[in-house]
C-alpha cells in the first residue's frame, strides 16, 4: 500500500478515535450544526495531515479531506438518533475512509490493488468464514433443538442474541487460527470457553443445561475446524 495514503489513514485514525474526547461527541450530538466541537474536529484532522507529512505543502488535500470530513459528520449530527447511532457510526466510517482513498487517487494518482478477488483462494477464504457465521448458527439450532432445556429463556442477566455471538466469534477465530496454521490457539480458546463457563453451570446445578451447552460446544467447535481444514486443504 501507498505510504502517502497509510498517512491519511493514519491521520483520521488519531483524529477520530484518540484525539476526539466523549464531551466533543455528545456536545456534536446535542448542538449538531451549532456545535464547535464539530467545528474545532475538522480543524484537528486538517493540523494532523501537516504534522504526518511533516510539510505545509499538502494543503490541498488537506483542505480537501476537512472540508468532506465537515460534510460527512455534519450529516451524520443531523440525520442520528438513538435508534440507528449504530449504523450511522458504520457508515460514516466507511465514507470516511472512502473520502481518504478518492483524495488520494485525485492528487496522488493512487490506485487500488484488487486482483486479488480474482483469485479463487480469496473466495474460498470468503465462502469459509461467512459460512461460519450465521449459515453455522441456524445449522446448529436446528440440530440441538429437540435438547433445548426448558429453563433456557432470554435470562435478564444475560445480552440478548449473546450466545449466538459468541459462537459466531470463536468460529471466525478457529477459522483464522487454523489457516494461519496455529493449532494451539485453538485449545487456548476452548480452554478459556471452559474456564468461564464452568462457574455458571456449577452454579445452575443443572444437569440437562450442562449437557446441552456442552453439545453446543462441541458442535461449534468441530464444525469450525472441519471447516476451516476444509478449506486449507483446498487452497493448497
């Protein structure tokens, strides 16, 4: 990658993340447009494309960068409300990020490198992890159905949706521990499973809930190697 866009990159990253304190965000979310805060971020982003290029000769992209920026979170104070802060947080990253990489390619002549979705081991790649991920989960609670203890009602101690999450996140996890080739993350993890779910089930003294957690386990487990070796084997 182009080491002037990794210092764009690099500037919205300090920008937005670590030099954008939790009282600019709400004061941007509570004044919108007549916000400061909002005003005073741009001008962040902007001083920090001269300080990672050490010169005041990019001005242009700059300006141009700030100027987006301004447009991109003004939109995003005004369109935001509490029920899609989450998806408006998303999208203004990626449009963020886009803005970096169109700038780039008008002053820089920067381009892309994408062949590699060409390549049919980056589907195999992408086919194996989605798979594992809601595909696995539906899969998987259409098999333990007929064990699902009568007690395992949403508790209100407990997220909601957590459980498929989790799974969803160890698989993805064995998936890249084992085309990485390192095998020994994976009974880390199953280790670490173990060990903070077993303070929980001593606790429930529930046989059946045991059994069937230990099922479900096992099945997320074994269908991600299956998988993940699958696919390792394929792209060889």
């Amino acid at each position: 990658m182009d080491i002037i866009l990794i210092k764009l990159i690099l500037a919205h990253l300090i920008g937005d993340f670590f030099l954008q304190p939790t009282s600019w965000v709400k004061d941007k979310e509570r004044k919108k447009l007549k916000s400061g805060k909002l005003y005073l971020h741009v001008v962040v982003h902007v001083v920090l494309i001269f300080v990672v290029f050490l010169s005041f000769n990019v001005w242009k992209v700059a300006l141009s960068i700030g100027v987006i920026h301004l447009i991109i979170d003004a939109f995003k104070s005004l369109l935001q409300t509490k029920k899609n802060a989450r998806i408006l947080f998303f999208a203004d990253q990626v449009l963020h990020f886009s803005s970096i990489i169109l700038v780039w390619h008008l002053f820089y002549k920067g381009y892309l490198d994408i062949s590699y979705l060409n390549n049919v081991k980056t589907w195999f790649f992408i086919v194996g992890g989605l798979f594992l991920t809601m595909p696995t989960s539906i899969i998987m609670k259409v098999i333990i159905a007929k064990w699902l203890p009568e007690n395992d009602d949403e508790s209100p101690k407990s997220l909601q949706n957590a459980g498929k999450y989790i799974g969803i996140l160890e698989r993805v996890l064995i998936f890249v521990f084992i085309l990485t080739n390192h095998f020994e993350a994976v009974g880390f993890l199953l280790a670490a499973k173990s060990i903070f779910r077993f303070g929980d089930l001593k606790e429930a003294h529930d046989l059946k809930l045991t059994e069937y957690v230990l099922i479900g386990t096992l099945l997320s487990f074994g269908i991600a190697i299956v998988v993940s070796l699958m696919i390792t084997n394929l792209i060889l």
